[in-house]
C-alpha cells in the first residue's frame, strides 16, 4: 500500500495522526531490519505528529534521521530558495519559486508581477553561483533589487545571460518611475511580509542553507518535517514545505537515470496537506511515481482542498490507489462513498467512532471492497529520547538565534540605509493616478480587462526608493 499514492480524510482528534504514526513506525522497522530498502519523509505543519514519529525511530535508524524543526527559532535552519549549491540548475529553481509564490496569492496575480519576480530571481541566481554561499542573494534581496535604482545597477553589471539582461533593459530600465515602482509595489509587499516577520527572516533570510537531503534519497534515510504553521505563519509555512517538497521531488526525478529496479523507493507522508497550498500536488502525484515516489496525504475537511484548487480532490482521488475515512461530515461523506463502493451509506461514515474508520486499499491486483477496522493506541514514549533526536539534527542542521541574528541585521543595514542615496523625492499622487490612466490604456491595447487585473500595486501608498551599498550587502 505505501508504494501507491493513498489519501486520507478525517476530522481533527479521530485518530489519522495515530494512524500514520503507525505506517511510520512500521516502515521504518522493515528498513532497520534490511527487509525494505526505502526512504521516508514525513511533513507534519503542527509538530505533534512529527515528534511522535521521532519516538518511532529504531536505534539502527538515529544515525540516518534528520528533524527539520523550523519552530526551533533558538537554533533557526536556513532555507535559501536560490541556494546555488541545493538548487542548482537556474531556470527549474526560479521556476519552482514562481509556482510556489503564485499558489499563495493566486488571487493577487498577473503578468507584470510574475515577469518581474522572475526576472529578478534569474538574475540573483545567476550572481549567486560567483560568490561564495555566506554571501548569496536570498529570496529577501528581490525587494531591494527591484526598489533600489543603484543596487540593482550594480548587480546587473555581473548578469551574463543576455535574455535576463535585456528584459532588465528594455521592460524596466527605460520604463517610468511610475511603472517601476507599480511593476515592484505588487512583488515587495508579499516578499516584505516575510521580511518584517522575524521567525520567518531568520528561516529564509539565511544566504547558506543548513541542510540537503540528498543522502536521505540516496541512502534511505528518515525525514522529518516540521513545516511550524503556528511559528512562522501559514504562509511562511507553506512556502518553506513546498520548497522541501519540491527539492525532493527534484531529486527523485534525478533518479530517471537509473533503472527502475535501482531507483530508490521514497514514501512520503503529508499531515494536514491543505495548509500546504503552495505545493504542486497534481504534478507530484501524477509525476513522480514512476521514479520511486509515493504520497500520503491527509485533510480535515474535503472544503480545504476546494480553497486550494476545485479540480484538486479529483485529480487526488484519480492518482489515488487507497482511500481511508475516519469520522467526516455528511458532505464529505457524499461526495467520498462512491470511491469507498460497496453498501455503505453517509451515516456509516458520520458517526463513526473515534480511532474507527473505512478503507479501500490497493491490494497487489486491484481494489477490493472497502473495509472497516480500528486503530490501535500508540505505545507510550519516552519524552527524553525525543528530545534527544530533536536536539541532535538541532545541533547540526539549525545555528545558535544569536549568530543569525546579527548576520540578518548587518545584511539587512547594507540593503536598507537609514538615508538614501538617489535624491529622488517620493511618487506624488497625481503621478499615481497617471500611471494608473497609462495602465488602463496599456491593458485595452492588449485585449485585457482593466478590472481582472490581479497584479495592480498595493498598499495604495509610494514607495521610496532605497539606496544600497556597493558591496552589495556581502561581509566586508
């Protein structure tokens, strides 16, 4: 069942995160005993699950198991989105970040924004791989590149692709201060919430990742994530487990040069895989099966999908080879028993009892009839033997707060002055509605509708531009 994609519904407190500690624990026994040679990651975005699996993990397993906590803010990990040495390859990276950014605010989106963070990362990735990894560009520099005429110009000296150069030239260069300022107020105001949240900063605003998970796919290791939605936000949140998501996804498509017989198996269990909304769910489950991958995912409700995306349920169920529904709303249970099968009827499903739930699993030929059985308890842990894993990967993969702290701040002084430099006075109002009646125009010569558009500045407020350094913020 565990090498199929499987999806899981129940209401909170029903006994799903008692079950996957389960299928957990019971994988990582086979690997321990060298029956099963496979990898599992395991993203858990409240922590509770994700400490229960570390209970699990077999003394043959501690030396091959990392826990990424990114609620351990005393010893932060870092995650550069355009960390050349994890994300090589520039236009998979810059693509990746773009989709996992637009899944966030799909509703506050167009194509001016998406040119201009594209352009900008294409540019700072670029830069990144003739510097040393302590001073890389992060995902929190493209607020200054696109605000700051003087750092920007100084960075685009070093861009060598030509294509990211004239882009620079020819749709913001020779453009307006206005339209400068309306093509980067829509980008630095959802780049700046990550920026102004300090739980967050410290996480993302690191120029050298702490971590690669390279060696759990190459040598079956155990993952464990906790993506901290109560820490750094649910936007933060999902944007940190979609990159660690994603960069697996990447490496497991690495593994199409082998042959299939080779290609190591990976299991992965997504807890509550809603509040995940930035990741490519549809691509991931359809894709990545064919080079050893396989999903878990679990929601409370089938409504937090529907948020998400309306085709997103179907396109689950149909890459799907188990289903399993623990307590759920009528409506939830309407629209699920047709994939159950068999004579279960909504009240089967609604009032089921705690820890009680019906399944349909792939079996090694097909899918049989659905079936009902009860999970059993966990066995209890043993706090300080978790708190020792947690404390072990905290130490090697997280940096002491205060050490971040100041190397945050003394990048975020170079970027961001107290005086500038540029002399140039804010935009007025009158210049605001200008460029407003000038993008009006702009949108009805190219066929679109002014009142569609998504990507329109907001805040409603100019911007002043900020000068930078010429060191570019690197350490001296």
């Amino acid at each position: 069942m565990l090498h199929r994609n499987h999806f899981l519904v129940a209401k909170t407190r029903r006994g799903k995160s008692t079950l996957l500690r389960h299928i957990a624990a019971g994988l990582m026994e086979r690997v321990a005993a060298g029956v099963e040679d496979t990898a599992l990651v395991v993203v858990d975005p409240h922590q509770d699950l994700a400490e229960a699996v570390l209970a699990a993990v077999p003394p043959a397993l501690v030396d091959r198991t990392v826990y990424l906590d990114f609620a351990h803010l005393e010893r932060p990990i870092g995650l550069n989105l355009i960390d050349v040495a994890l994300f090589p390859d520039r236009d998979k990276t810059v693509e990746s970040v773009v989709t996992i950014m637009n899944r966030l605010w799909p509703a506050n989106w167009g194509p001016r924004m998406e040119g201009a963070l594209r352009a900008s990362l294409s540019a700072l990735h670029e830069i990144n791989t003739r510097r040393s990894r302590v001073d890389q560009f992060t995902l929190l520099d493209v607020a200054p590149f696109l605000t700051n005429k003087h750092f920007r110009d100084e960075l685009l000296k070093e861009v060598e692709d030509v294509a990211v150069a004239a882009w620079w030239r020819d749709n913001f260069t020779f453009a307006g201060r206005v339209l400068q300022q309306q093509t980067a107020n829509p980008v630095t105001s959802k780049i700046g919430r990550f920026t102004v949240t300090e739980a967050s900063r410290l996480v993302l605003g690191q120029p050298r990742s702490t971590f690669d998970p390279r060696s759990i796919i190459r040598d079956g290791g155990v993952l464990v994530v906790n993506t901290a939605v109560g820490t750094l936000g649910e936007g933060a949140a999902s944007l940190v487990g979609a990159t660690v998501l994603n960069l697996l996804g990447l490496l497991i498509e690495e593994q199409v040069v082998l042959p299939p017989e080779a290609r190591r198996r990976v299991v992965q269990l997504v807890d509550e895989s809603s509040t995940l909304g930035a990741v490519d769910y549809p691509r991931m489950l359809s894709e990545l099966g064919k080079y050893g991958a396989s999903f878990t995912l679990v929601t409370q409700a089938l409504s937090k999908l529907d948020t998400i995306d309306r085709d997103l349920l179907p396109t689950i169920l149909a890459n799907s080879d188990g289903l399993t529904v623990f307590g759920a709303s009528a409506e939830d249970a309407r629209r699920l028993l047709p994939e159950l099968g068999g004579d279960l009827e909504i009240e089967d499903v609604v009032s089921l009892d705690d820890f009680s739930a019906h399944a349909r699993w792939w079996d090694g030929f097909g899918r049989p009839p659905a079936l009902t059985f009860r999970v059993d308890p966990p066995p209890p842990v043993d706090p300080a033997r978790t708190r020792a894993l947690a404390e072990r990967s905290a130490a090697r993969y997280g940096r002491p707060r205060a050490q971040v702290i100041e190397e945050i701040s003394e990048i975020l002084a170079a970027r961001f002055p107290k005086e500038t430099g540029d002399g140039r006075a804010p935009l007025t109002a009158e210049e605001l509605a200008s460029a407003s009646k000038a993008d009006q125009a702009l949108d009805a010569d190219a066929g679109t509708s002014p009142t569609a558009r998504t990507d329109a500045p907001e805040g409603g407020g100019p911007v002043r531009p900020v000068a930078r350094t010429r060191n570019h913020g690197g350490r001296k």
